[in-house]
C-alpha cells in the first residue's frame, strides 16, 4: 500500500531524495499525509516534471 510506505518513510526520517516532482494543486498529499518530494503548482510548464540535482535537469 503506498501511503503506507510514505508514512513509515515520513515518520522514520528518511532523507528525502534530491528532486521535484511537481503536480497539479490537490495532488500533493495521500491519505491527508504531504508526499515527500512533490510540490503541488498552477504553472502548467512545470505540471507532470520533475527536477533533479536542485533544478540542474529537467525532465
């Protein structure tokens, strides 16, 4: 079950990875818990990408 997962990681401490994924507003959370590493934006230029090494590359 993956908000399972998410809340252990969450709740464990886990380091989050080094990238962005950005969806649209509303899709930022599961279960009411924020997913790690997504951002929720209007921009529809960054909606569906993801950025990795702090914005370096783009995908």
């Amino acid at each position: 079950m993956p908000s399972l997962h998410i809340s252990r990681a969450a709740s464990n401490g886990a380091a989050p990875l080094d990238f962005t994924l950005y969806v649209p507003a509303g899709f930022g959370s599961l279960a009411g818990a924020k997913i790690p590493n997504v951002e929720e934006t209007d921009d529809p230029g960054r909606i569906f990408t993801a950025h990795f090494a702090g914005g370096q590359e783009v995908w």
